[in-house]
C-alpha cells in the first residue's frame, strides 16, 4: 500500500480549488497546488467537490432487498413486520449475506464509509442473521466501518426470556450494540426499554433503539430518556415519528430531557412517508420527528436511510444523499444542514470523529461530480468516489451520451 496519496483538483464547498494529500488515515495537508512526491499515488479529482463522507446510521442490511420476494400487502408498519416474520424463517444464511453484501457495497459506493446495521436476533433464525453480518464486517474491514445493533423484541419478562439469552450471545460474538423496539415489543415499553438497557449495560455497549414508529400519541421517547438519564454509554433513539405529532409544550419537554440524558435521534425520513400516515387520506402527516424542536433543546439528530428494497420500504438506494434530498423536500432543512445530518451528525452519533477539510482530520471523504452540497443533493449524481482511512474505497463514473440533437453544430 502506498505512504500518501496524494489528491489532486479538488474543489471545497467553498469553491476553491485545493490539493489534499493523505497519510496514516488522516489529511496530512491541503494547498491549492501540491507537487507529488516521488512514487506518490495520485488521483485526479478533476474538479469534483470534495466533503466530508457521508455515514448511514440506521440501516438494515439484513433485510435488504427483499422487497421482489417479500410484498407488504398493507404498506404499512404492521405489514412489513408480519411478513417479514413469514420470511425469515425460511431465509437462507447464503441468500441474506449476499444481499447484506449487495446492500454494504451499494452504501460505499455512495460514499458511505461507517454504516450502522440493525440485525435480527429471534428463535427463528436465531444468531444466522448475526454471523452473516460478523461475517460481512470482516470481509469489508478495510474499506468501511460496520457497526452491528443486535435487535430483538421481547426483551422483558417471561416472553423475553429466549431473545435475552441470544442478544447476550451477540454480544459475546463481537456485535456492538443492543437494539429492540418498544413500541412492539409487547405492552409495556417501560420493561422493554429497561431490559434492553440492562442486557447493554451488562455488556459494557451502547443502545439504539427504534422507538415510537407510529403516529400514535404515545410517546416512548420519554421513558428512554429518564431510564437513559446517567446511563455510562451512548444512546440512540431512531425514528421517534410520534414525536412529530404531539403538541409543541410537549415535545419541548421531551427534547429537553433527551438533551439532557444525551439520547441521539436518527430520523428516517424515507422509511417514514413510507409506512406512516395511511390512514389519513386527507392532510397526512409527514411522519418525521419533530427536528427543529430537538435541534433547538440541543439534542444531536442525524438521519438515515433505514430500508434498501425490503418490505418496510419498496424504495431506496443505500444514498445518504437521498435522505439529505428528503430531509430538504419532508423536513424542510437547507441543503448545507441536511447533509451535515448525514455525514458528521451521522458521525457523531456513531461516536465517531468528525471530519473536515483541514490537517489531522480523518481521511473519510467522498468525492463527488457537483459543484456545491446542493447541487450534489439535487442531482444525487452517481460519479462519486469514496475515501476511507486514507484510501480510495469505491469509485463511480457516469459517461452520459445524447444523440445528435437539432440545432447541434455538424
Ligand atoms: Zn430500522
């Protein structure tokens, strides 16, 4: 493997032309022309912008695309988990980690370069879903970050009893986070939030949980954020849809005490329009969470792109930039904001370092044919290159050619 590599005619957010060279993982210096040292790799850049990489904190690399195999009659939440619950157990170990693969490679060739999965713990496919995916991290060590979040439901009590013993045994085979959902795990999510957290604690790992994904006026968002309140490792909340929804004293007071337990939320805008909100025909709501909101009492929200392809989401590409799209259009950020939720906001509540175009940040950057953040949002174009740990990891051309049009010169 070479030292450096050095890239050449990048273009920052800000529109300069800049030289960026890379060493040991990291930016080692950037000027507007750096000459190459002698046996130096180098890749032309072109004038691509160059940012900070993109990082998908919610994903579910387990199921993705299913969707052609797995219909969801209903379209909705219910729907999707019902028959996923069907498939399952049928699913072959080869089937999943090859299209966990598919999905991994899809991600990095976006950009993605820390990806986050939820993986299905339960008696009827046991720890197969876990090893294809310990299995996957392996393979891809040198070219992303892959986190594993064991999800099971239930967790608490009696009927929890089985999917306590095989999270445990996840977390023992090397997965790093304890996952569950609430809001379906049974009737009592105050058990089922404080199961999850003690299996974590016992395991010296983070919790991210999908919690409240339903319009409902329940909101299991609180209970996290008190249970969590001290908790030694971090927290996630992904999705908190009925959030959104509840009057504005209420969620502030919510948003406050997430602040203050330091609970980060994942919002996962596609999945969201998605399954949500069907049964209003008339105004429906958008089944985001409430973003400014948890913004303004502090708290770190990112956003993910959740399903590729499955029964909880027909859609979807593995593309960041195509939550950022949606995020913009359903959440009503601006584009610089959107992409930050994507990238160094997704960063950070992976508990990863932020990146940034100066000396000593890490080298986890993609490259990308645009000529601002917006534009790179707008189109989503698929001429991308991917940069982990210094390191060009994935790397996307698109030759496009029209036929000769009236009015071109002969
Ligand atoms: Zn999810």
């Amino acid at each position: 493997m070479a030292e450096s590599l050095l890239l050449t005619e990048a273009r920052s957010a800000q529109g300069e032309k800049v030289d960026v060279r890379l060493a040991a993982g990291r930016i080692a210096e950037l000027a507007a022309h750096l000459a190459p040292r002698d046996g130096e790799e180098v890749t032309d850049l072109a004038g691509r912008l160059l940012l900070p990489a993109p990082a998908e904190p919610h994903a579910h690399l387990d199921k993705a695309f299913s969707a052609a195999e797995v219909p969801n009659p209903t379209g909705d939440l219910p729907g999707a988990v019902a028959a996923w619950r069907e498939h399952r157990r049928t699913l072959r170990p080869d089937v999943l980690a090859e299209r966990a693969r598919a999905a991994a490679h899809a991600g990095l060739a976006r950009g993605a370069t820390a990806i986050r999965s939820h993986v299905d713990v339960h008696p009827d496919i046991g720890l197969a879903a876990v090893d294809a995916l310990l299995a996957l991290r392996a393979e891809l060590s040198d070219a992303l970050d892959l986190q594993l979040c064991a999800m099971a439901y239930p967790l608490a009590g009696p009927a929890g009893a089985a999917n306590r013993r095989l999270v445990a045994a996840a977390l023992d085979r090397g997965v790093d986070l304890v996952g569950g959902a609430p809001h379906i795990g049974g009737d009592d999510p105050h058990a089922e939030t404080q199961a999850c957290l003690e299996l974590a604690r016992a395991a010296g790992r983070g919790v991210d949980l999908h919690t409240d994904e339903h319009l409902r006026t329940t909101c299991d968002l609180r209970i996290l954020a008190r249970l969590a309140h001290g908790f030694p490792h971090p927290v996630t909340a992904s999705h908190c849809v009925s959030l959104g929804g509840l009057p504005e004293q209420v969620q502030r007071e919510v948003a406050g005490e997430t602040a203050a337990a330091g609970v980060a939320v994942i919002c996962c805008p596609q999945t969201n329009l998605y399954l949500q909100g069907r049964e209003h025909p008339v105004g429906m709501p958008r089944a985001l969470t409430a973003l400014r909101v948890l913004e303004r009492a502090g708290v770190l929200v990112a956003a993910g792109g959740d399903n590729t392809q499955d029964p909880f989401n027909p859609i979807g590409r593995g593309d960041p930039l195509e939550t950022a799209a949606l995020l913009v259009a359903a959440g009503h950020l601006a584009p610089d904001p959107a992409y930050d939720y994507v990238s160094n906001r997704a960063r950070a509540a992976m508990g990863l370092e932020a990146v940034a175009l100066r000396p000593g940040a890490p080298a986890e950057l993609l490259a990308i044919a645009a000529g601002s953040v917006r534009e790179a949002i707008a189109t989503c174009t698929e001429d991308r290159i991917a940069i982990h740990r210094g390191r060009v990891v994935a790397s996307t051309r698109v030759l496009r050619q029209l036929a000769p049009l009236p009015g071109d010169e002969p």
